[in-house]
C-alpha cells in the first residue's frame, strides 16, 4: 500500500502530532508541505485547514480523525487505548487541549508575537498581556493532572500526550509562557522526559521566523 502523504506546513502543530504518531507506529510516510488554504489542503479539507491526509485512495481531515485512522489501520503500540475508559479519557484530553487549550496558548498569546497585530509591526502588548490569566489557570490545571501518573491520560503514552506537546514547546518560545511552564514542577518534568522521545525528536519541525528555536534539554535544565 502507498506511503502516507501528511499534508501541511512542517511547523503547524496538528502536522506535528500527525507526524509523531506515525513516528510512534513506525508507519511510513511522506511530509508534503500546503499551506493553509492552499488548494492541495483545499482538496481534502472543506474548510481549507490543516492537517490533511492522502493515503492510496482514502483521504482524511482533522488530525485526531487522521491518527486514529492510522492507530487502527497499523500495527505497533496503540495510541489510543482499546478500552472504553482509556479511549474517552484520551478523547476527552484531545478535545480539552484543541478546544481550549490551543486556542489559549497557541492561538491567543503565540500567535499574538508571532502575527503582530499591534501598532508599527509589534506585538499586541494587550492581547499578549490579557491572555496570561487564563494561561495559567490552564497550566496549572496541566500540572495537577500529570503529576498523577506522569501522563496526560491514564498511566501510559497516548495520543492526548503526543497533542499537547508541541503546544508546550511553542508555548515556551516566549517569556511568559516559558516561565509558566517551567515554574510548574510537575509539567516541566513531564515535558523534559517526553520530549526525548524518539518521535518528537524525528518529527522536530524546522524554526520559524523571530522565534527561539531550540532543543528542549537547553530549556528544561
């Protein structure tokens, strides 16, 4: 059967965690770069969003419908738990991270320095600013859960773990959210211990533009 296509700029974070789960099932694969709203997306995703993915004549959108596709479609360690517990638990930590989390995290504060919206091409300081509350109630709400079991979900590593770290290492690329990260004891260790994971680190995508890119043992010493 043909290789998998992964279509999507190599920075986005859903292309991240598409990308570790096939690393994690040692699934083949092929990264194609489209942009957001490019026609190669536009082709799989009604709305033009990323991720997409092209396998022999089947093609899927949204990345937790493209993992799961591949979870069962693949041999190799499961990452989303056959039982119904294990499956709802991941399922609720998917939906928490991408429908909260992310927005907060990602879309408000990193967004906020990266897409300046501010005037003369700066960061729009109040944005950035009015986001952090909500920052932390969401960080340290991260921080009780994998003080638990040192995962997200359950006592094993999941696809809600391979979700949230690349929001946790983009996160970081800024002041606030670096600090907040590291301040929180039980979610620093946890992403100093999962980021060198061999999946991560082989799907590591390449910087982007005025941001800190760099290995996360240097920022989680």
């Amino acid at each position: 059967m043909n290789k998998i296509q992964i279509i999507g700029p190599p920075f986005s974070s859903y292309v991240w965690v598409v990308r570790m789960a096939c690393e994690e099932k040692h699934v083949p694969y092929d990264l194609v770069p489209g942009g957001i709203h490019s026609p190669e997306v536009y082709a799989i995703h009604p709305f033009g969003k990323v991720t997409v993915m092209r396998h022999g004549n089947i093609e899927l959108c949204e990345s937790k419908a493209i993992v799961t596709y591949i979870d069962k479609t693949f041999s190799g360690p499961a990452l989303i738990p056959q039982d119904a517990r294990g499956a709802a638990e991941v399922e609720q930590w998917v939906s928490l991270v991408n429908t909260a989390i992310d927005p907060c995290l990602i879309r408000a504060y990193f967004l906020g320095y990266l897409v300046p919206k501010g005037a003369d091409g700066q960061p729009d300081r109040a944005a950035i600013v009015g986001a952090l509350p909500a920052m932390q109630k969401q960080i340290d709400v991260l921080d009780k859960t994998v003080a638990r079991t040192g995962y997200l979900a359950g006592a094993s590593f999941t696809l809600a773990d391979i979700n949230l770290l690349p929001v946790l290492y983009y996160v970081q690329r800024f002041p606030e959210g670096g600090e907040m990260v590291q301040s929180a004891k039980s979610l620093s260790a946890y992403f100093a211990h999962h980021s060198e994971r061999r999946s991560y680190q082989a799907s590591f995508p390449p910087p982007l533009p005025g941001v800190r890119t760099v290995r996360d043992s240097e920022v989680t010493q």
